[in-house]
C-alpha cells in the first residue's frame, strides 16, 4: 500500500516517542545499550531542530529486577513499590546517557486524573513547553505508585497518545521490541508478515492486535491500537516501530518506511477539542434521534433539545457527556445544561425552554464549539 508517508513526516516539528519495557530492560535489569541508543538518537533529532518529548516505561520491570524478585509480582502493592525503585534508576541512566551529549532531562510522572481536570491538565502543559523551550527533554511516565484502577491510565501507550494530543505534537512513534504490527503473533508463527500501513482501524485490525500480547509491559498491541485510534480521530499519524533497531528513530524521521505507519484521518482537532474527545471522563449519555445525529455529525450543527430522546446519569451544567443514537456513540460534548434540566426540555424546540424552565441561558444543549465528533 502506499501510505506517502514522508508527505507526513516532513511537516513534523514536535514527536512523541514511547518506548516500551521491552527494549528498556534484559534479564539483569535495564538494557544501558538501548537507553543509551535512544538517548543519542534524540538528541540528533532534537539537533536536526525537532521537539521531543519522551514517554518511558520500564520502571516496574526494571524495579522488579533491581530488587531481586523472581517476576513481576501480582498483588498491586508490590508492583507500585517496584516502580518506585525502578523509576530512580531509569531517570538516573537517562541522565547519564543524554549527558554525554551536554542534554538535560526533566522527570514527569502523571496519573490520568491529572489530564481530565482542565486546570491540571493546562498546568502540565505549561510544564512541559517551558521544559521544551529550555531545551530539556521531558520523561514522562505513568505515576505508578499512586494510580490505581480507577485512575490508572492503563498503559503508556495510552499515556503517550494523550501527551501527544496535549502538547499538539505532529507525530507519536511507539518503539517496541517487534518490529511493527504483523498479522499475527511473530513471537509464536515465523510466516508472520508486518503489515506496514494502516489506513482504517477495522474490528479485523483489533482483533489481530488482540491476539499479540505484551512481552513485558501491560500493553501488547491492543493498547496501541487503542492509541492509534485517538491519534488518527485527531488526525495525527502515529508509527510502531522496532526500539531495538539501531537508528530506528532516524530512519523514521528520514522518512523509511520501517515498522506500521498508521494514516490519520483527513481533520485536525485542536488542542481543547481533543481534551473534550479523549482526556475527560463522561459523566452521561444523552441519546438522540437521526436528525440530530445527522446535523452534529455531517452538517457540523450544536445539538439542540429538540434531537434529544433520553437522558443517562446525573450531571451538572459543564459536564463532559457521550451522546450516541441507537447504542452507536457518536461523540462527545459539553452541557449547557444539567441532566435534571435535559430531560424537562427534551424534544422541545428552543423557542418553548424559557417556558418550561423558566430561563432560557442557552439555545443548544451542547453547543457545536464544545462537541466533538468521534465516530467516522
Ligand atoms: N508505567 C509502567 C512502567 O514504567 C509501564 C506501563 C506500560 O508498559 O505500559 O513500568
């Protein structure tokens, strides 16, 4: 296929690169060689006039090593306190390795939480330019030690996918230790053949993707299908490449098609629409009826209270909601007003709101500059 990938590539000013546990750690513990390679092949981007912000995983295996524990032990606990020794090691190494071409690094642990709250949210961003414009390389990884199910990011390929829509980045390269998405497990069958572009994440694409788990790490392919998914909605291309590869990044950037180069959709979301699509939790559905799906979702209308069939949950006027039709969620928005209010307007034109609530401070119930369309 081809995917014209240095159409995209040669526009890119700022990547997100997520390495994996995998190319990270080896039996004894961190692979030096590895973080030494990728530390030096940022700074030649950076060099090459590129921003680069670097998502690293690794602490937990690397703790777990460290310690001198057999495997990676069950009980949650125990893995949040191996990362905690394991983190200090990867930020010790990362120093020294990107020291020796006179770069400095910053440390940034997040938990999910942190990016669905707006000022939270807006504070890391803050962060992470003012890093970025000192010329220091910002490592990030998931705050494991304090994140728990419900806070927990999942996984650092989701991570990566959302510092990559915080900071507007052009591009988000996930280094693992294969060398892109096959289809099939490469581990297990040798005729496994890479696919090398993705145009269209189908149920096929997941269900390859689900059938080749993680060596190492909590994410395997799934979860980087998932992130490709937010990545190409956003309209940014995103590639799985093999970390183990020497020079992997720079081929990349040069624009050789190694790996699985994933095509982003033909739109370009802002920063504070893909915030709304991806980082806050919804707090409600509201279910709406064809017409309103086709004037939000084909002719870029607000939704209005005459659209809406059903009410799911209990929000405030502000709050992040889905809204979907016939079960299919379509996007996501937020309210103008709350569940209570929604569901007295329901299938109301605007003109009878002030009637039946007795105010009237808005038209819409979502207006179009707060929704999002997340469905092709
Ligand atoms: N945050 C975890 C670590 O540093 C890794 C999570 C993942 O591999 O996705 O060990």
């Amino acid at each position: 296929m081809e995917t014209d990938r240095s159409r995209y590539i040669k526009c890119v000013k700022r990547i997100v690169v997520k390495v994996g546990s995998g190319v990270l750690t080896e039996d004894n513990g961190l692979n030096l060689r590895n973080v030494r390679s990728i530390a030096g092949q940022i700074c030649k981007l950076i060099q090459q006039g590129i921003e680069v912000l670097l998502v690293s995983s690794g602490a937990v295996a690397s703790g777990v090593k460290k310690i001198g524990l057999q495997r990676l032990p069950d009980e949650r606990p125990k893995r949040q306190a191996a990362s905690a020794v394991g983190q200090a090691g990867l930020i010790l190494e990362y120093e020294k390795a990107f020291s020796r071409y006179q770069k400095k690094v910053a440390q940034i642990l997040l938990t999910s939480d942190d990016l669905s709250n707006r000022k939270r949210y807006l504070n890391a961003r803050n962060t992470l330019y003012t890093l970025l414009s000192w010329k220091i390389v910002p490592i990030i990884n998931e705050n494991d030690t304090i994140s728990v199910e419900e806070i927990k990011f999942g996984d650092n390929d989701n991570l990566a996918a959302l510092i990559t829509l915080l900071m507007d980045a052009d591009l988000l390269i996930i280094l693992t230790d294969i060398d892109g998405l096959y289809d099939q497990n490469p581990r297990i069958h040798s005729e496994a053949r890479l696919i090398p572009a993705v145009a269209k994440i189908t149920k096929e694409i997941e269900s390859i993707a689900g059938r080749i788990p993680g060596a190492l790490g909590t994410g395997g392919m799934l979860s980087k299908i998932e992130a490709a998914k937010k990545m190409s909605s956003a309209g940014i291309p995103m590639v799985i490449a093999n970390g183990k590869t020497s020079d992997i990044l720079i081929d990349l950037m040069s624009g050789k098609e190694s790996g699985t180069f994933f095509i982003p959709k033909d739109i370009k979301l802002n920063s504070r629409k893909s915030w709304i699509a991806f980082q806050m939790k919804p707090k409600g559905i509201i279910h709406i009826d064809d017409g309103a799906a086709t004037a939000v979702t084909k002719r870029g209308k607000s939704l209005l209270p005459s659209g809406i069939v059903g009410v799911d949950g209990e929000f405030q006027e502000g709050a992040p909601v889905i809204f979907s039709k016939d079960g299919k969620i379509l996007g996501r928005g937020l309210v103008n007003y709350c569940a209570f209010d929604i569901r007295k307007i329901m299938g109301l034109n605007s003109n009878q709101i002030r009637e039946r609530l007795g105010q009237k401070p808005y038209d819409e119930v979502i207006h179009r500059d707060n929704l999002v369309i997340t469905t092709d």
